[in-house]
C-alpha cells in the first residue's frame, strides 16, 4: 500500500471514519472515470479541484460533484482572495498528493477547503484516496465533517 493511501487511510480512521479503500484497476483519474468503476453517478464522485490563492501562495480546495465545473470568479469570491493555477510541484509539495489522486483529506498541510452543495444530495459519494487508481465511499455529511470544509456556492 502506497504511503498516500496510508495517510488517506490514517485520516479517515482519525475522523471516526469505516470505510474501505478500493483498488481500481482502470484508474479513477477522471470523475467520469471513477463513476464507471464505482457503478455511481458522476456527481457523486467528489472532484478536487485546487487552486493557488494568489495573496497567499498556498493551494484552496474545492470539493465538488463530479458533473461540476467550478466558475473561477465564484471560487476566488469564496476564497476572498484571486486565485490561479497551481501547478503539479505545489500540490504535491501541500497536499501530498499526485494530480489524479488528491484526496480531501489527508493532506501534509493543514489546507482551506470549501464543499459543493450538489454532494449532499446523496446518501454516499466516492473520493480519491490517495492515487489515481484509489477511491473510497462516505456519506457526504461525514466527509463535509472530517475535511473542515465551507459549504459554499462556487460552480458555473
């Protein structure tokens, strides 16, 4: 098992979390992807997308449905600071984690993370966990409460 996933695991066991992490062996990289091999919707697969905040320099999170685009304007109005892209070295460096594979929680810094309201129409949404092949189900209240997140408006 990848140290990710370790770290993935670690923290769902910390916020009180059973769940079972899931090998795919098609890859989960895409959300359209993930929905095939979880057998779901695609809006419930939990997206991260992630920015630079552009006056701190450190990555914001956005967590959200995976049939979602998140409007820039309204995630850096959230924010309330311009946010850019972030690139594959900072994520990492932040988050630990592969693009493909970040999970929303987990993560080697503490990290501000803001959440969809669409995954809350769900009983069960799927996750990364860690990599781009790893994803594991958890009812959204649960995941909205072990991340810390802001339930916020910030798609198209």
């Amino acid at each position: 098992m990848s140290k990710s996933v370790k770290r993935v695991r670690a923290a769902l066991e910390a916020a009180g979390l059973t769940t079972e992490i899931l090998e795919m062996a098609d890859g989960t990289r895409t959300a359209e992807d993930a929905a095939r091999a979880a057998g779901c919707a695609v809006d419930q697969i939990v997206k991260s997308i992630i920015f630079r905040g552009e006056d701190t320099g450190h990555v914001v999170l956005f967590l959200t449905a995976g049939g979602n685009r998140v409007s820039a304007e309204k995630a850096s109005a959230v924010a309330g600071q311009k946010l850019g892209k972030a690139d594959a070295d900072l994520i990492r460096a932040e988050t630990g984690f592969a693009i493909g594979g970040v999970a929303p929680l987990g993560h080697l810094t503490p990290i501000r993370s803001y959440f969809d309201p669409r995954l809350l129409d769900f009983a069960v949404v799927w996750a990364a966990a860690g990599t781009p092949r790893h994803i594991f189900a958890v009812p959204p209240k649960a995941l909205l409460a072990a991340t810390g997140a802001v339930v916020a408006e910030f798609t198209e």
